[in-house]
C-alpha cells in the first residue's frame, strides 16, 4: 500500500525508481513518467492456422468492443475470415460491451438477450444488422469459469444456431442488479431481474433460500461429481427443455452447456508439476532466467526466432535442479510425465518477458485440445450447428476420463491446489 500511494502521482510527473535486479548487486536507478496504466480485456488475437482468427477476451471492460474491433481488423488484414472466440476464465464483466460484440455476428433483428424481474418489466435486445462479421464462421471456447457476459455471448451464439459452443458447461451467473445509495455514503446491491437467453433459459444457476453452502460450493461440487471430466456426469433437468432457433434443444438450469464437450486435459498433470505451479518456482526460474540471459535473449527480433532458441536448450534439467534448491524434491517418475507440460511453460514464460501476450499464448496453447478442436471444426466447415452435425461432432468426445477426487481420498484443498495447476495451466 505504501508503495502504492508512493508511485501514484499527477499524469506526466516524473518519480525515480531504484530496481534491484538478481544478477546485480547495486539498484539501478530510472525515471519514469506517471501516466494512464492500460488495462487490456483483449488478451491476444493472433491467426491460429490458415484463414482462422483466435481472439482472447479475458473480461467484458469499458473498452472491451473497441479492442475487440481491432482484433477483428487485425485479423482480416492477415486474411482471416473465421473466427475463435475464447472466453474461458473469464468471470464477466459490462453487459453492453458483450452486446455489442455480438452484435457484430448477428443478422438484424435476431434477439441476443432479455432481462426480465418480479418488478422489473421485460427488455430485450436485438441485434441493428450492422455487425462487420454475419457471415462469418465462429467459434467460441468455454469452461466452468465462464460467467456472465461470457454466458451472454455463448448463449446468444448458441441459442441463433450462428456458432458451436466449444469446452465445458459454464458458470451460471446471470443476476441484474442496481446499486441503491445510502444515507451514509454507502449503496446497497440489489439484484432485479435475472438474464435470458434468447431461446428463455435462465443463466442463472438455482439456489434455494437457506442453503447457502450447496450454492457457495457449486464448483467444487461440480468437480467431485466428474463433470470436469465426462458430460455424462452433467444431468440436465428435461422440464427445462429449450429450442434454438433451428429447432436443436438446449437446457436452462443455470450455466451454458457446450454443443462439444471436452474434458479437461490432466496429460501432464502430477503432484510434481502441481507443486512447482502452486509454489510459484515455474514463475521465478522463468524470470531468472530472463535476467540472467537478457543479453542473448533480448537480441531476437521476433517472438519465433527466440523460442526457437529455446528449444534446443536445456531447460528442463536446470529447472528440477532449480526447484531442487527451492526445497521441491526430484521426483525422476513424475518429472518425466510433467516435462512436456512444464518445458512448454517454461519456454511461453521466457517468451512473454520479452515478446509479452502475443509471444506468450501461441508458445502457451500450441497443445490446447479444445483450441485444436475449435480449429478443426472451422476448416471442415462445420461450424453451422444442426442437431445432425452436432451428434456427430460430438461422437466421441462426450464421455471424458472420469477421476472424482474422492477415489483417491484428496481432501478439499488438495483437490482446489489441483484445480488452481489446471486452470493455469
């Protein structure tokens, strides 16, 4: 907090900083300007293969749409003219700005959500038909993090039958609320209405009065249940049956269930490499090592020419030994299985220290099953569902590994400590 209140200043003032640095033994000193801090919502959009655009939103912000046209422009100018829209891990955030990106997909007149309350009178919104991209192939990636706007956007995608819902059911939280100001300064949240999807699923996950603890602990039940990891584990209640508009059913609940489901991907995944993630030794070798090779490894001009470096050195062995010295023990037979997965990070992490996110993600997912998956769906042209096309898509991919924590008698904070690994991973 201290340093916090002492870094902040008027815009275009100067403050002196003394930076130490691993590999030095004096601070070294800078000036910098005070100035705005960019907060981005759109991570990276880079193309992914041949005509085919990925674009990372990470929140729905102020200035969210107008990144998201960038991206767009962007991508059209490296001739991609289909579409994934990865919003996994992303909690939310400005309805409007989530209206608007989907407005750029819709044919006019087409319903993208409606609120509706106890007290609170139906509003809808449609699309104006001015979307730059109605013709375009889309995709959009989604997991149990997936909340709110996100839930906005997969729900209006999936219920216009105008893109495939890709990843696992989301979160289910589509409350309105108002913010009422008090007499001492203070507001008041209240909630007003709840959001629907056009085809009239509520997003919003059930909760009954009293019994906070099944609500509270929603994903971990979830967890325990195997539905990270089969969709025959998702039971969804027949009395909430929905059409889209080409007639395929969807179910309300609470949540958006993807048209493909797929399983979290735990190749890879030991006690070791939850160890070295949650400890945050990956981290800290990866920033060493920046510093200690800033020379060689500022020297690349692109992001690709420097993970091509990387490649041919020995990362992995200097890492154990690394984490060795950090008080994380060798393990020869799980550092095996997590050595793929652990280079990988290593090498996207070195990466985004010199090149940042547009370096760092392409490094991060070039093994990602649900962005493969994404990728393949687009080039055979199967992006349009039907209920036809998307039994057989699905064939295959429905039924996941099931591993329920309690096999294995993990407790509760092992199996979150599990869930943090995966969800950086």
């Amino acid at each position: 907090m201290e340093i916090m209140k002492t870094l902040r200043g008027a815009k275009d003032s100067t403050v002196k900083l003394g930076v130490k640095r691993g590999n030095s033994p004096d601070l070294l000193y800078f000036d910098v300007t005070r100035g705005d801090v960019p907060v981005n919502s759109v991570d990276v959009a880079y193309k992914v293969a041949e005509g085919i655009g990925y674009i990372k939103v990470s929140k729905f912000a102020r200035n969210t749409y107008n990144e998201f046209i960038t991206a767009i422009a962007k991508l059209k100018m490296e001739n991609c003219s289909a579409f994934i829209v990865d919003l996994r891990e992303n909690t939310g955030g400005y309805m409007d700005a989530a209206v608007n990106m989907i407005n750029e997909f819709m044919p006019e007149g087409r319903l993208i959500v409606y609120t509706e309350g106890k007290s609170f009178p139906r509003a809808d919104v449609y699309a104006n038909g001015t979307g730059t991209c109605k013709d375009a192939p889309i995709v959009v990636l989604t997991d149990e993090i997936s909340a709110s706007a996100s839930e906005i956007f997969s729900g209006a995608i999936q219920d216009n039958d105008r893109g495939l819902i890709i990843g696992r059911r989301t979160y289910g939280k589509g409350l309105v609320q108002t913010q009422i100001p008090l007499n001492d300064g203070s507001e008041m949240r209240l909630t007003i209405a709840r959001y629907y999807t056009p085809s009239g699923r509520c997003i919003q996950k059930k909760y009954e009065l009293g019994n906070t603890d099944d609500y509270d602990q929603d994903i971990y039940n979830r967890y325990m249940h195997g539905e990270f990891d089969s969709a025959d584990s998702i039971k969804m209640d027949d009395s909430l049956r929905y059409s889209t508009v080409g007639g395929r059913v969807v179910y309300g609940g609470g949540g958006i269930m993807p048209d493909i489901f797929i399983p979290r991907d735990t190749s890879g995944v030991t006690s070791y490499y939850s160890n070295v993630v949650n400890s945050g030794v990956l981290y800290l070798y990866a920033l060493e090592y920046s510093d200690n090779h800033r020379d060689k490894l500022g020297s690349f001009a692109t992001w690709e020419e420097l993970y091509d470096y990387l490649l041919q050195q020995p990362l992995l062995s200097e890492f154990v030994n690394f984490a060795a010295g950090k008080g994380i023990k060798k393990r020869p037979t799980l550092i095996n299985i997590s050595g793929k997965l652990i280079e990988n990070q290593l090498q996207a992490y070195i990466v985004r220290n010199f090149f940042d996110e547009a370096g760092f993600y392409p490094i991060f997912l070039k093994d990602d099953v649900t962005l493969l998956r994404a990728v393949k769906v687009l080039q055979e042209g199967k992006s349009v569902p039907t209920a036809e096309s998307i039994e057989q898509l699905s064939d295959g991919n429905m039924r996941g590994q099931a591993s329920h924590a309690k096999r294995y008698g993990r407790s509760k904070e092992r199996i979150f400590e599990e869930l943090f690994a995966q969800v950086v991973r």
